[in-house]
C-alpha cells in the first residue's frame, strides 16, 4: 500500500529537519510531503537545500488550506493512506505503522492519535486542555462518539477519506469539524494511544485571544455541521 505523511509547515526552521529525519528513520515505508503554507522564515531554503520533497504554496493559505494541499497531492498521486503530522517535532514517527495496522486491520476511516488514552508524554498546556476537553463534550453530546484527542493533529485516513477532504476540508483550526463530518457521514474512527513531544522550535499561533476565537467559531461549525 502506497502511505503518504503530509507535513503542513509554517515557519518551522527549527524543526522542519528533526521531523522529516524522524520519519526517515522510524517510518520508512511512508512517503512524505511537506507543505510549506508560504513561510516568512527560511524554512523553504532549508527543505530546498536538503533535497526534501516539498509543495511550496505561493500565499498562505493556513492549516486548512495546507493541510488540503496535501490531501490533493495523496489523491492524486494515488495513495492508500495518508496522515497529518505537524511539522513542529512534536509527533512521533514510531507511532504511524501501529496506526496504519489499526486503519487497514480493523477497516476503519480515520484513526486519531491520541495523547489522553495513556496519558504519557507532553499533555498540551493547561489552557489547551480544557479546549480540548470542551470539544470532546461537544462532539459526545452532538453524536454520542467520544473522540478523546479531538484536535489532535496526527490523524491517518483511507482512500475514500482522502477523496472527501481533497475536495472539502475546514480553513480555519480543521481537526473538530472534519472529525464531525466524519461522524455524521457515519465514517468509523477510533483512537489509539501515542506520545507526543513538546514542539521543538517556533512559537504556536495560540494565543489566549485566538483560543477564545477558535472555540467560538469551531463550536459554531460544528453544530453547523452536526445539522447539515
């Protein structure tokens, strides 16, 4: 089976080299793309003068936009797998050959890594957490499936999983409302454990104003979505 890691990265000259070099070594059978959301930092120069193979996006398109960019490379290019993999060093590669086991094994449409099933590793900060604990009641009150991880970012999907979010994936803060409209297209997804890292370089776009927004807006669109 053809497996495709898909890295968005925006500004990630500290760690853009750890995170493809870790998929090298604990991953490889996959394939990897890097999408570069048009960096202001030289991330591109660094993926460029390593020879990594990269999809340089002329304007930035943020990690709905990427993240799709992606999407469209796997379905296109034929693959059977594909999974996001945040490009901040924070996932870890030793992990995707237990999920796609779990994926291709059990038949499923998208299995999510998550770090709160074991609970080792990095746990997010103290403010993520609670966004991520209210994204869980909200998916669990709206349909009854309790996704521990919801905003996990390493996330592998099926062929046919990979066609819907070529053609149709969230802009803004994408994991919650794609992971609905799973969900009510009555998609079977699971969770497995994994550890993550804390990021290995740059600063998160997550500020305590940006997490008030990002849970406003999600909220919105996923009761939006619940009832389409």
């Amino acid at each position: 089976m053809k497996k495709l890691v898909i890295i968005p990265a925006y500004n990630e000259k500290q760690s853009i080299i750890f995170t493809v070099e870790d998929i090298k070594k604990n991953a490889p059978d996959f394939d990897y793309v890097i999408v570069n959301d048009c960096s202001t930092d030289n991330t591109m120069d660094i993926c460029r003068y390593n020879g990594y193979n990269v999809l340089n996006l002329p304007i930035n398109l943020g990690i709905g936009g990427a993240v799709q960019t992606g999407y469209l490379y796997a379905y296109n290019h034929g693959y059977d797998i594909a999974v996001q993999f945040d490009g901040d060093g924070q996932h870890k590669a030793e992990y995707l050959e237990t999920m796609a086991e779990c994926l291709v094994g059990k038949q499923l449409d998208m299995v999510i890594g998550s770090r709160f099933i074991a609970n080792k590793g990095f746990q997010s900060t103290w403010l993520r957490r609670i966004g991520i604990r209210y994204f869980t009641l909200l998916i669990k009150l709206l349909s009854g499936k309790t996704i521990t991880d919801p905003t996990s970012g390493m996330r592998m999907c099926n062929r046919k999983t990979i066609e819907m979010f070529a053609n149709e994936y969230p802009r803004d803060y994408p994991e919650p409302e794609s992971t609905m409209r799973l969900i009510r297209h009555k998609r079977k997804i699971e969770e497995v454990p994994v550890e993550m890292r804390e990021r290995q370089g740059g600063v998160s776009v997550m500020s305590p104003l940006r997490s008030i927004y990002y849970m406003v807006k999600v909220t919105l669109a996923i009761i939006i979505e619940r009832v389409r």
